[in-house]
C-alpha cells in the first residue's frame, strides 16, 4: 500500500465509525492481528457492505467483508478468526488472524413508568451500562430526587407518552422499551406510541389477563399481528420474582438475553440432564 493511504487510513476509519455512530447503525470492524505482512490493517464493514479502509489485499477485502454479515449476524462483541476458516478456498494457503469487533450504539433502555419496577429497572439498567430513560406522566415520580444519577434521563410526559416515546425510541435501533406502567390505559397509551415505532425490543408488564386485554385492545386498532406477536407481554423471565427489585431483574436478565441472542436457560442444566441419563 501507499504510504499517503497507510497514514490517511486510521483516519478515515475513526470518521467511518463516528458516522455508522451517528446515524444509529452497526458495522463490523476487522484487524489483521496476525499475518506476513500488513499487521495493523483495518476494515470497516458497514451492515450495507460499504467499506472503509483495507487489509491490503482486494481479494482478502472481499472475503472478509462478506464475512462480516454471519460476525454481525452471530451478536458476538469480538471475535478472533484464521484466516484459513474464512479465506483459504478463495486464498489457498493464506496465514494470520484477524479480529473482528462490532460497531454499535450503546444499548438504551426506555421505561414507561416510575414507579418501584421502573425506578428499580432504570437504576439496575444504568449499573451494567445502558443509556437509560424513564417517562411517566406524573412529572413528581420523575423528579431528580428519586433519581440522584444524572445519566438517567427523566420525562415528564405531562401532554400525553406518545410524543415522549416516539422522541425517546427514535429509530429504534438498540432500543428496549419495558412498559411498566400503573394501569390498563396507561399501558395501552404507551403501546399505541410504540407501536409506531421499531425498538428492538418490546416488552409489557402485567398478568396474563391484563397483557391480554392491552394487546386485543391493539389488535382491535388494527395493529400488525406480527408486531403484537414480538411483544414480551408478560414481560421478564421466570425468576419467580416478587420484590420490585427481582422484577426489574427478571425484566433486564430478558433484555439482555435478547440483545445478546441468550436462550435464558440454565447453564448448568445440560449437568443434570445427563445425571438423569445416567441414573
């Protein structure tokens, strides 16, 4: 390579990934960790295939951009591959590894609702990293004295949630939204707005009976089946939950699994299936 490419190239690479930022998007970033020649090089695959930067290599560029889609599809944060598993039929004999990182926002968090669930979810949520909002229409339960983090974004919904939320979600990308709200109505509000809007992820606290009246509500709105059909209502995994505070964990312990493509299992359970098999 050049030497005027090899010094603009860390440039144009950190531009690209404050722009894929930006515009609330993902791409995959790939270094040559281990390889003859060009360690240190980078390219940035965006989710539509545009690419920044390169490996040195037109023919390794293409192999390794196709590749990036099954890195983005996997919800790996990083990961280390031979280059030999994703090149060598097209580059026989090709040495060295390259590490694939992902590119995203940081995840967020939306909460209808301050009361303890949501206070609880948006304090645990805030603990492991996410960019957390919480929107009530009562504007006291979002007082800055309920919540002494100042990363928590508090919104008082004092007009009606629909503004609130569709402000709040935006595109939606890396976006869960728990409604935790104190009412039928208040929940039906709040899935209405969301519904009009694409979040990642979606979920409804409630009974059985109190989920299903909001979502028949909807479906009699005329809201896509599909849609109502990604909806965690009841939201959360089954801790057996009681406090506010097991709630919120049950709720995020989901959002995480979503996120991260978890099955929410036990990961110990493969050990006592094989002791039944074994007795």
């Amino acid at each position: 390579m050049e030497d005027s490419y090899k010094q603009s190239a860390p440039q144009t690479i950190a531009q690209a990934i404050r722009q894929v930022l930006e515009r609330n998007s993902i791409a995959a970033l790939a270094t040559l960790v281990e390889a003859r020649e060009d360690v240190g090089a980078k390219l940035l695959v965006e989710e539509t295939g545009e690419r920044h930067g390169s490996l040195g290599s037109l023919a390794l560029d293409e192999r390794v951009a196709s590749f990036a889609a099954t890195f983005l599809d996997s919800r790996a944060e990083a990961q280390t591959f031979k280059l030999a598993e994703i090149a060598d039929q097209l580059l026989p004999g090709v040495e060295g590894r390259v590490l694939f990182e992902r590119i995203e926002p940081e995840p967020r968090l939306v909460i209808c609702g301050a009361g303890h669930v949501g206070a609880s979810l948006a304090r645990l949520a805030r603990f492991i990293g996410y960019r957390t909002t919480v929107i009530d229409d009562r504007a006291d339960f979002v007082a800055r004295e309920r919540f002494p983090d100042e990363e928590i974004e508090l919104i008082a919904a004092a007009d009606g949630w629909a503004d609130a939320l569709r402000l709040s979600i935006g595109a939606g990308r890396g976006v869960s939204v728990a409604v935790v709200t104190r009412g039928h109505n208040e929940d039906e509000e709040c899935m209405r707005a969301i519904m009009r809007t694409h979040p990642d992820y979606v979920g409804l606290i409630g009974s059985r009976r109190r989920t299903n009246i909001v979502l028949e509500r909807l479906r009699d709105a005329g809201v896509d089946e599909n849609r109502l059909r990604d909806v965690r209502a009841p939201v959360g995994l089954d801790i057996g939950a009681v406090s506010p505070q097991e709630v919120a964990l049950s709720i995020l312990a989901e959002i995480v699994a979503e996120r991260r493509g978890g099955t929410g299992q036990s990961l110990s359970s493969w050990r006592r299936e094989k002791r039944r098999d074994e007795g």
